[in-house]
C-alpha cells in the first residue's frame, strides 16, 4: 500500500487535467455502484456547489460540521462517532450485506 507522500504525489506532480480525469472517473464508479458518499464540510456549501456534487454522486450526503481546521472527529469526538454511526445505520439499510457465520 502507498504510503501517504507517494499518494499526495501522484495527484499533485501530475497535470490537473489528468487529475481532473482521475476524480471525475473515481466518481463515476462511486455513482454507479451506489456507494454511499458523505461529504463533510466546516461551512454552508454553495448552492452551486452542492448541484455540481450531486449531478456527479446523487446519492451524496452533505453534512456541515462547524470546525475551522481539518480534525472535526478531535472538535467533538462522541458527536462525531454519533454522525458516523448514523450514517453506517443508513448505509446498512440501504445496502445490506451477509456476513459469514462464525
């Protein structure tokens, strides 16, 4: 497994349309197989941005968690395990799997 430079390095040494392509074709794969897809975000998103994720993933959840910095499971731990299971609940609803009896 890529370790995380060797990630952050295939996406920014290389020409942003190429990486354009990469994400359109990622979320692609996502819409089409019906993932679930939480998007979280510290500020209201713009109407325009909201239409554009949910053009590409119209199964997308946009959830506005109030931090200014990029650790919002540190900002508020038991409410962001809450979010976290709310959205596992839902997603297991939606998508149910068997597992293997042990």
């Amino acid at each position: 497994m890529p370790g995380p430079g060797e990630v952050y390095a295939a996406v920014l040494d290389r020409p942003l349309d190429e990486v354009l392509r990469w994400r359109d074709a990622g979320m692609q794969r996502i819409a089409a197989a019906g993932l679930p897809y939480l998007s979280m975000h510290s500020n209201p998103v713009d109407p325009t941005e909201h239409a554009w994720l949910a053009e590409r993933i119209p199964q997308a959840e946009i959830v506005v968690w109030p931090v200014r910095h990029h650790f919002p499971h540190l900002a508020d731990p038991k409410a962001f395990a809450g979010l976290l299971a709310e959205f596992a609940e839902k997603t297991v609803e939606l998508h149910p799997v068997s597992l293997p009896a042990l």
